[in-house]
C-alpha cells in the first residue's frame, strides 16, 4: 500500500495531494498564529514571564529554519512521501505531548519538535506540488497552496487562538492539530505516490547542519536576549560577544563546507542563478510581513491597548481573510500578467502598509485602522509569495529541486525568525526613546493634560463612583499610562517604517532587474 496507493486519475491526482499538503501547512501555520493569540493563557497556568513567553513562538521559528535542510537529503534518498509523512508525524506526535505539558521547559521542548517536523514539511511539500503539477500549472499549484496553507492557515489559527484562548483550555490549540493530523497522515499513506530516490553516495552532512544550526541559534539568542533585563551591558556584554563570536564563525564553516563537500546540504550553487537569488532575497522579506505581523502585533493588542483575545482574532482575521482568496486569485491572473508585475506591485504594497502604520495608528486608533494597514498589507504578501517561490523555481532543473525547495522556504522562513526578532530589537531601543520624550513633555498644567484628567476623573466619578480627589488621581494615572502605550506603539511603527525604507531600496534594485527583462518580454510579444 506504501508503494503502490489506492490508484487515482491522473487529472485528479495533483489536485487531491494538493489539498492534503495544504491541509497540513494550514496546521503548522496555525500553531503559529494561535500561539501568538494565545500565549498570555499559556503563560498564567504554566507560571511564564514575557520573556519565555515569546520564546514559546520564536523557538517554534527557529526549530523550522534549522530542520528545512534535511528535508531535501530525506527526499533524495528516502522518497518525498517518507519525508513528509515523517514530517507530519513528529508535528502530531509533538502536539499530543505538548498537551500534557506541565511546565514551561517541557513544552519548550515540544515547541520545538513542532518546529522540527514543520521543518521537515515546508520544503518537501514545494517538491511534491512541482513534480505534481504540469509545467503549465506548476505555478498555478504553487500560489494556491502558498495562499490558502498561510492564508487559511493564518485565519484559522487567529479564530481559534482568539476562541480557545478566551473561552477553553490552551491544550485545546495542540489537541486541534492532533485530531486533524491523524487523517493526513492516513491520506499521505493511502493516496500518495512515493518518488523515485537517488541515493547520495556521500554520506549525510551532518557537520553542515551542525554549522547551519549553530549559526541560526546563536544569531537568535542574541537578538532575542541582546535588551534583556539581565543582560545589563547589552551588545558589551560577554554574551552578546560570545553569540556574535559564534554566529560568525558557524557561518564561515558553514560557507567552507558547502564549498569542499560533494553533497552539502546547503546548496550555495543554486545562488548563481539570477532569479533564483532575487526570489530567496525576497522572500526573505516577505516573511518579516508575513510572521512578523502574526506574532507582534496580537501582543500588542492584548497588553497595550487590552483588547480581548475573541477581538484580537478577529482584527487579524481581516489580514488571513483577505490574503487567502488574494492569493488564490493571484494563482489564476499569472495566465494574464507576468509574475514580475505581480512580484513589483506586491513589494509596494508591504512598503505602504508600513509608512501608513507609522501615519494613522497611535493609542487612540479604531478599529478601522488597523484594518486598512492588515488588508494593504495582506494584499502585498498575497501579490509577491506565490510569484516570488514560482519565479525562484522556475529555471532550477529536477535534480536541484530538493535542494532549491530548501533555500526557498529558508528564506522565507528565516526572514519570519529574524526579522520577527529585529522588529522586536528596534522597538526596544526606540520605545526607551520614546518613553523619554513623552514624559519630559508631560506637563501636568498644560491646558491638554488637564482635560483629559477632566474627562478621565468625570468617567470614574461617574460610572464607578469614586470621589473627585480619587477620581483626579486616578485620571493622572491614566494619562501617564496612556503615554507609556503610545511609546510603545510609536517604536512598533518606527520598526515598521525601517522595514518600509529597507523595502525601497529592495524595490528598486529588483525593479532595475525585472523591468528591462519585461521590456524584453514585451518587445518578443510585440513582434
């Protein structure tokens, strides 16, 4: 049954492993974004600080981007299948220990064997969909499952993070993936072809991995823990040097043995193709939108301006909502308009929602706008993922498929890990900023302090009945707290607004490549 599945048309077949690969993205992008919703009901039963907390996400990220590389040498010697049922696997397998976690190392742990079987997935399931689908649907396949396995996904992770974490246990989030991916995991087995292996006659890179694991930890303990409270001297620090020391010099190893090895498991040759470079630096980029919005801003929403978990995860359903359809429209118009269109105008659209963040959203924003930043920024996401990931693949030959596959969902991957961690970064230096000019403006006879303390003292005297000497110093209270939130805010969207400025720069360089090839395109046409 393995070898030879329950037989299927062919004009069927991609469609339904299609639909099973999607499936299961949707369920490692849902223990994503459910976290992100619900960690704070992680955090109480289970005694974690903010710090943990975040880690609980991160650690998730990092475990993908360290395991995506064994993904293409599990494929090349052992079959796709094998991979990602083993992939699927370990993810359901963690997820039914996870929910018997009694403190925070223990589900750590479980975080990241999550992480090692998404890892084991991303990259297997681009393999599958290409050698699935026909050339002339290839990237049809690939913009559907990119849109509705992190649209949907996304989504769905939103709701039931903002449910669950509001009205159920927090299990109830790992248990979710265990009852879905039991099915897929006898779908895999039931329906999917194996495909044919080439076994390497070198043996498994493992000293690479090492190198490439040692690299990525190190650079995101260091940006996870360079403001710590502990780490008093910052970047100064012997930690700080330490993981620096350590990062760089994993990194010149890593890039010597993917040089001198005959199999590496990082592929760098693959870099010199021109578009299959542009595409992974894209991506890069892309994925700070993509994972750095699913995990910052549901924080934000909690504990600066206190909204319920059900409201944060419907506000976030607007960003999953749009991108899902977007991106499965996306799939459709590539038979009309040149991927590199849709690549320019998905990269301005990111730049946008980032300066309009930083213009509209401050303490006192509504609803409404925080909805116009997620859907231009949703649109961006859904207009470049899929074309990016089919333009980076689309001169790659079969034999490097395994190998390219694992770059590109590295990078996609790696730029949620990190820029997730450098938005963070950012907002830690500027909220302290921001935090010292508010306050060295608060001027407590100022004509603006003193309504807001009478309109704040007037709400408190009348709804909860204090007196009015309560009432004014709570009010003053209120104030100063307003003003700590909106310095938080602010460095979010100064954060955002660099990622903005970096994204012009990315622009206009891809432009200065794409735009003279679609000229060429254009002009073949014309004759």
């Amino acid at each position: 049954m393995w070898k030879q599945p329950i037989k299927i048309s062919d004009s069927f077949l991609p469609w339904i492993i299609l639909f099973n690969i999607t499936v299961v993205t949707v369920l490692a992008v849902v223990s994503s974004s459910s976290i992100a919703i619900a960690n704070s009901s992680i955090s109480g039963p289970l005694m974690i600080d903010q710090t943990d907390s975040l880690w609980l996400s991160t650690s998730y990220l990092a475990a993908v981007g360290s395991f995506l590389p064994l993904s293409g040498w599990l494929g090349k010697n052992y079959g796709n299948k094998f991979t990602f049922f083993g992939g699927v696997s370990i993810f359901v397998l963690a997820s039914l220990l996870a929910i018997f976690s009694k403190n925070f190392t223990f589900l750590l742990i479980m975080r990241i064997f999550e992480g090692m079987g998404g890892g084991l997935i991303y990259p297997i399931s681009l393999t599958i969909i290409q050698q699935a689908f026909p050339l002339e649907k290839k990237t049809l396949g690939l913009t559907i499952y990119l849109g509705l396995g992190f649209g949907l996904g996304a989504s769905i992770g939103f709701i039931i993070g903002g449910y669950i974490g509001q009205y159920k246990p927090w299990e109830w989030i790992f248990l979710i993936n265990v009852i879905t991916g039991i099915p897929c995991l006898i779908f895999t087995w039931l329906f999917q072809p194996e495909s044919e292996t080439d076994k390497s006659e070198q043996p498994f890179d493992f000293l690479g991995l090492i190198f490439f694991g040692g690299f990525l930890a190190s650079l995101l303990i260091l940006l996870t823990n360079v403001k710590a409270s502990w780490n008093t001297l910052g970047w100064e620090s012997t930690f700080s040097k330490g993981c620096i020391t350590a990062s760089i010099l994993s990194l010149i190893l890593l890039i010597a043995r993917a040089l001198s090895y005959a199999d590496p498991i990082i592929k760098i040759y693959l870099f010199k193709q021109k578009y299959f470079a542009v595409g992974c630096g894209i991506l890069f980029f892309v994925g700070i939108f993509f994972f750095g919005t699913v995990v910052i801003l549901p924080p934000l929403f909690e504990k600066a301006l206190g909204y319920q978990k059900s409201t944060i995860g419907f506000i976030m359903l607007s960003y999953a909502l749009i991108m899902a359809p977007a991106s499965s429209f996306v799939g459709y118009i590539t038979k009309f308009i040149n991927i590199r269109i849709l690549i320019l105008a998905g990269l301005i659209c990111l730049i946008i929602s980032c300066f309009i963040q930083k213009w509209i959203i401050t303490v006192q924003s509504e609803h409404w706008q925080w909805y116009i930043v997620l859907i231009i920024r949703a649109l961006g996401v859904s207009l470049s993922l899929g074309p990016v990931t089919s333009l980076a693949l689309e001169k790659v030959v079969s034999a490097d498929s395994p190998g390219a596959s694992v770059l590109v969902a590295f990078s996609r991957q790696i730029g949620g890990a990190i820029g997730t961690t450098l938005i963070l970064l950012i907002g830690v230096y500027r909220e302290a900023f921001y935090s010292q000019i508010y306050g060295s403006n608060i001027n407590i006879h100022a004509p603006t302090f003193q309504a807001y303390t009478e309109a704040y003292g007037e709400r408190f005297e009348r709804i909860l009945g204090f007196s009015t000497t309560e009432s004014a110093t709570l009010a003053k209270l209120m104030v100063v707290k307003s003003v700590k939130i909106q310095a938080y805010i602010s460095a979010v969207n100064d954060a955002y607004f660099i990622m903005g400025c970096i994204g012009i720069v990315i622009t206009v360089i891809v432009s200065s490549i794409m735009i003279p090839e679609l000229l060429k395109i254009r002009k073949r046409s014309s004759i």
